[in-house]
C-alpha cells in the first residue's frame, strides 16, 4: 500500500511542482545534508523570494536524476572523479561539512562515556569482536561496566552517501575494508533500517546496539555516542569544535572539481569522521546554474550560523572563494 | 445510442483486469531481461546483493528475501487464521449482540489502519517484549510475522463474520431445535454454508501478507542474510525493493524487476491455486 | 455427554482465541490513541512539516486519495454493472470475475513497480510526460 502511495506521491508532486512552478528550482540527492539545506532553503526564500525545492532522496538518486538531467542540481555525499563528471557533463563543487558519530544504547552508559580505539570500532565492524566486555574494547572504558551481550551493529538498508563516508574511514584504519555506498557486512549481528532515521530508531529500539549516523540525527533525538579515537591517538568527543578542527585539513582544489574525502584527518583535536556534501550542476543548464550557485553563494554569506546550529561545519573562507572562481571559470556566477 | 457507449466503456473496465495482468507481466519481463540474462534460475538460489563500487555491476541472488517473504507469511498465516477464525465465530455466535456491536467497530476501525502504523507500533512497542522473552534483536523475522499476523486478523476476522452472518437464521435454528450444540451448528451449518467468503478472506490476507511492504521494513531487519534462528533479521522481496529502489541503476534495476516478477507470479500462482482448488468446483 | 464437553471446549477456546486477538488490536488502538492524542495540537494541522505541522502531508494524502478514486471509481463501477447487467452467466464474465479477485490480492508493491516502469523509468529519457500542462 505505502510504497504504491510513494510513489504515487512522487509522481504527483513531480508533474505539480513542474507544472505549477515552472520558475522554482529543483534539486534532490543526499539525505545527509537535508535538515540544513530545508533551512537554507526556507532563509532564502524568506530574503529574496526566490523558491527552491530540495528533495532529501539519498545521493546515488541525486546522480541518477542529475544524469538524467530530471532536476537542475542534486546534492551527493560521494563526490565523482572528474572523468565521470566530464562523462555526464556535470559540475560539482561542496556545499558544507559535517560529520558521523558511532551511537549506541548500553545500559548504564551516557552521552560520551563510551571510548573507541580505532582497533575497537574495526572490530565492531568486521565481527571479530561480539561482545560488549572483550578486551578490545574494555581497555579503553575502565570506569565502565560493559555487559556481556552481544553487539548489535545498526547499519543502512540502502545505498548511502553516510555509509561511503564511514566506510571510507573504516578503510583507513584497516584497508582491507571495502568502500562502498553498500557493503555486505561481516558483523555477527546486523540490524539495517532506511535512511538517518530509520538507523536511529534502530539503535533506540535494540538494547546493547551501535549505529552510525549522522550527528544533526544525535543531537535531534538525544541519543549517546562515543568519543573516538583519531589519527594522533587521541579520543575526540563530537563536538562543531572539533569537526572544524578536522575540517581545516580537505585539501579541495577546482582542478579536479574539489573531489576530496575528509575522512580521518590530521590534528591532535579532529574529529575522525567528518565529510563534505557536494553539489552537482549540469554543464548546459546556464541561466539555472547561476541561479543555484546564486543561492549557494548566498548560503556561503548568511548561512554559515544555520550550519553551526544544525550541527555541521561551514566551509572555510579559502574553499568559499576558490568555489567562487570556479563558477567565474565555468561562466556559472 | 448512448447504451451503445455505455455498454462499450462498461465492457472495457471489465476487461481492464485481464489487460493489466497480461500487462504487468509483460512490463515486468520485460525490463528483467538484464538480469535474466545474466543470472537466469541461479538468481532463485544466490544468496549475494552487492553492487560494484561504481555502481555498475554487481552479483544478485533472490534466495534471501524469497525465502524472507515466504516465512513471514507463513509465520503470519499460522498465528492469524485459527485467531480470526475464533474472533469471527465468537462474533457470530458466542457473544451477546452488544459486545459482537462494540468489538465489530474496533476490527473494523483496525482493520483500516495504514499498514506503516502498525509497522511502528511494532518497533517501538512490540519489539522490545519479543527480545525480552524470546531473544535476539527485537526485530527479526519473528516479529515481523506476528505482526504481519496482528495486521491481517482485523482484516480476515471482518470478512469472516460477515460471511458467517450471511447463513439463514432458517437453517441455524431448525438444526437447534433438533438438539444440536453451538460447535455442531459452527461445523455442519455455518462452516459449509460460508466456506466461500470464509476462504476468500483468507486468500486476500494471504495476498495482503506476501505483499506487505512498510510494516515488514520496519521489523524484519532488512539485512542480507539467510535466517538460521527464528528471530534473526533477514528481508522480504518488497523490503529490499521499497529500500533499494529509488538508488539502483541498471544490473540491479534489472534484478529488482526480476524479483518483483517473482513476487507477482508466486503470489498469482498461490492465489489462483487456492481460489480454484478451494472454490471452481462450487457451481455458479 | 461427549458432544457436549466438545462442544464446550470449542466454544472456550474460539473465545480465549477472540480474547487473545482483540486485546492485541486494543493495545494498538489504545498506545495510537493515548500517543497519538498527547501529540496533537491545533497547529499540528495548520502547520506544514516544516513548521511542526502535518498540513502539506493531509493535503497530499487526500489529494492522492481523491484523485486515486476519480480514476478507480468509475471504472470499478462500470465493471460491476458490466459483470452484472451485459456478461451476466457468459464464460467470459465468469472469468473477468475470477481474474479481478486475484488481481485483488497483487502485492502492492509490484503494482508500484510496474507503475515505476511506465511512467517514471519510461518518461526519464523522454522527459516529455512531466510538462503536461494541469
């Protein structure tokens, strides 16, 4: 019945929204950027009366439709490399940082009690350890009492961008973990739900649970998650603080259309995982590729304390202006 | 004149049916071939769901969520049919008419509740209890089942009772006056007078179950992986369709209209099996 | 006195059997109404979802509901009255009624994906259904 209604709604929406507001801009794409570009886009409107409808579908939609050219931008947390983008014709450039946090629910243990050492999380992840009270996983968490019951791992159902970034991560500390926007994961037990919240609601439901999600998600729903260990050894709370710190080490250049992962940066006080969203314009859309990077360019101006509240990180000065020369170069300011 | 037209058009809604069958099947092979192609009857058995890194390729197996969805039916249809059975012989012939009234208008309100409701009243309420007495995560293939079985009864216990109700008082009360107990006049009047409508609610839910998207995304876990406990999570062909649809491209778009196929023709095939077994013998 | 003790039996279990699934259904009725009701304020339903609301999604839902049944009704009925009035007792009545039961029980979501294919998959490249003017 639901997903007949999806559809249906989809479909209804698309041939209204086409034929009703044929001047408003349409995007859709990467679920893990939704919750700011919906306010991004609501200020916008609010400033200058223009409309803009972003659609949070998840990123491999947002590149089937841009490919398709069924939208005039899409958003993807997995930038393309440049041969892909000149294949599709395609721009891109990143719009905001932001980060994924490990969350959890074990009796008995608060927001940020927990500890992870890389070698702990590997291990969650891959299966070799199962229980709460191994070894790996105590020696970090002396002051907690882990119980002995197995680890449920909450992972997504579907493809998604939040699941390549982690999994990028998970890559860099074992590199015999494969990237992917979907893996077939190894864990003993594994929970997969759809989207942000159908992880969290996981992770909610199933006692002795651990989850990645993005952290707009924890801090909605008030949900623990784990302090982790970063590249230099040190445990890192999830804070906007130390996301910047992490942040500041992208090195994006408009050479190879800022294709660049974030993932475990240096610094002593960076946050391990952290991610940049892109956007993604069609090469022969002109006149409406200005009037997205319009609204981006605006977003970079006025929007940085939206980002911060929503709990992402704006992209420093420096990438905002080699953004902007992209667009000059590309005739798309 | 107009009769004329009237006539046509009424011809053509009937007969739009069978051109939707013909048509979804059609539309169905058609955009499996791919994957037809490529994995053909190896697809039943493949337990594997990857897609390349690029997203390309991949290797796609139906066996799991085949499996996945067959189970929870079956689950389902255990617990529901003897419960809905017994809530629509205690409608018709057990309770008083004031509770029969009261207790109808809950099943009927239940029996109209959206499907995704009851998926988070299992999540959130259910869950829980069967990880507690039973085990495993919460959500698996068992709870998925019972409430998969809680969702059809509203809907089978409703057509059920008003089939019982449609047996002549006639008939009911010449076999009382003639000694008969309660139970004797269940099975030897109502049962045979009825077992029609009683079937066909069954065959609908039987329908509604294997088909059953949103409430099962919720409870089955949605994971790729074959069930070796009763509570472990797995998933069911409209899950992994509902979760992967919007993001496949190609080979797996390919795949996912080949399991679709499958769910329709294994759906068409019980429901026409059981609907002629059960019922093209009774005269018209 | 067998038959009576049967008799009995039954008819205690077709009620426990009732009792069983009625309190599951009212447990759910009573967690929707008692969560449901502590949720619901005025400006749940004057508000879009952005705001708290749930307006844009009822109107969505009705607007799909209402435009569901201008196409189904029509067609539903002229079938029945077909069935009823022209093909009545012919084989071929017979089996469009047959044909329309199991039809009845087509899982939702492979009707979904078939509309998928027509129209959303089939206009992609073509691009040409979206910009039917309304």
């Amino acid at each position: 019945m639901t997903f007949k209604q999806l559809l249906t709604t989809a479909v209804i929406t698309s041939v209204t929204l086409t034929a009703l507001n044929a001047d408003e801009l349409k995007g859709r794409g990467a679920s893990f950027p939704g919750p700011l570009y919906k306010a991004w886009t609501s200020e916008y409107y609010a400033a200058t009366g223009k409309k803009i409808n972003y659609t949070p579908t998840g990123s491999g939609d947002g590149v089937k439709s841009i490919k398709k050219r069924m939208v005039d931008f899409a958003g993807s947390d997995k930038p393309l490399k440049s041969k892909k983008l000149k294949k599709a014709k395609l721009y891109m450039f990143p719009s905001v940082v932001g980060s994924i946090v490990l969350s959890y629910n074990i009796d008995g243990v608060k927001d940020g009690e927990l500890k992870l050492s890389r070698a702990a999380i590997d291990a969650i992840f891959t299966g070799k350890v199962t229980h709460w009270d191994d070894a790996i996983i105590s020696k970090e968490n002396a002051g907690l009492k882990l119980p002995h019951e197995p680890i449920t791992t909450c992972v997504r159902a579907d493809k998604s961008g939040t699941t390549f970034n982690f999994t990028y991560f998970l890559n860099k500390i074992n590199p015999n973990f494969k990237i992917s926007k979907k893996p077939t994961w190894k864990a003993a037990k594994v929970v997969a739900g759809k989207s942000n919240s159908g992880v969290s609601a996981n992770i909610q439901q199933i006692k002795n649970s651990i989850g990645y999600i993005e952290y707009s998600f924890k801090i909605k729903l008030g949900l623990p998650a784990a302090q982790i260990e970063n590249k230099e050894g040190k445990f890192i709370n999830p804070t906007v603080q130390s996301f910047q710190d992490g942040a500041k080490y992208a090195t994006w250049t408009a050479d190879n259309d800022f294709y660049a992962v974030i993932s475990d940066p240096e610094g002593a006080t960076s946050y391990p995982i952290v991610a940049a969203t892109f956007i993604l314009l069609p090469e022969e859309k002109n006149k409406e590729n200005k009037e997205v990077t319009a609204f981006i360019n605006w977003a970079f101006t006025s929007g940085d304390k939206a980002a911060s509240e929503l709990g992402y990180v704006p992209l420093p000065t420096s990438t905002k202006n080699e953004i902007r020369k992209y667009w000059e170069a590309k005739k798309i300011n | 004149m107009g009769g004329k037209l009237f006539r046509n058009f009424s011809f053509f809604s009937a007969t739009l049916s069978f051109f939707l069958l013909i048509g979804i099947f059609a539309i169905l092979f058609t955009y499996a071939q791919e994957a037809l192609a490529e994995f053909g009857f190896d697809f039943l058995l493949s337990e594997t769901w990857e897609a390349d890194e690029d997203d390309e390729g991949g290797i796609f197996g139906g066996y799991i969520p085949i499996i996945g969805t067959l189970l929870s039916t079956l689950i389902a249809m255990t617990i529901a049919v003897p419960l809905a059975m017994g809530i629509a012989i205690f409608l018709t012939e057990v309770a008083s008419v004031n509770i029969a009234k009261s207790v109808s208008v809950a099943i009927e309100l239940l029996a109209a509740i959206p499907s995704i409701i009851y998926g988070m009243w299992g999540l959130f309420y259910f869950a829980p209890i069967v990880q507690s007495t039973v085990g495993g995560n919460g959500v698996g293939l068992l709870t998925a089942g019972i409430v998969l079985a809680i969702m059809i009864i509203p809907f089978m216990a409703a057509i059920t009772r008003d089939a019982m109700n449609t047996t002549p008082h006639v008939l009911k009360e010449s076999a009382y006056t003639m000694g008969a107990t309660k139970f004797e006049v269940i099975k030897d009047v109502i049962l045979p007078y009825s077992k029609g409508g009683i079937i066909g609610s069954i065959i609908l839910a039987l329908g509604r179950a294997l088909g059953e998207t949103m409430a099962v995304a919720f409870l089955i876990g949605s994971v790729m992986s074959t069930v070796k406990h009763v509570t472990d999570p797995t998933t069911s062909i409209p899950v992994l369709l509902a979760n992967n649809f919007a993001e496949a491209e190609d080979l797996e778009m390919s795949s996912m209209y080949y399991l679709a196929l499958i769910l329709f023709v294994v759906s068409f095939a019980i429901i026409s099996t059981a609907k002629f077994y059960f019922l093209g013998r009774k005269p018209k | 006195m067998n038959r009576l003790i049967l008799n009995k039996v039954i008819l205690v279990l077709s009620t426990l059997s009732a009792i069983i699934g009625i309190s599951f259904l009212f447990w759910i009725l009573a967690t929707l109404s008692y969560k449901g009701i502590t949720s619901i304020t005025w400006s749940t339903f004057t508000n879009d979802l952005v705001n708290g609301g749930i307006r844009n999604l009822l109107v969505g839902q009705f607007t799909m509901a209402i435009l569901a049944s201008v196409i189904a009704v029509p067609i539903g009925m002229m079938a029945g009255i077909y069935l009823r009035e022209y093909g009545h007792g012919s084989k071929l009545a017979s089996v469009i009624r047959n044909l329309s039961d199991v039809m009845m029980s087509a899982p939702s979501i492979v009707i979904g994906v078939f509309v998928y294919a027509i129209l959303v998959a089939g206009t992609m490249a073509t691009q040409g259904l979206w910009h039917w003017p309304l």
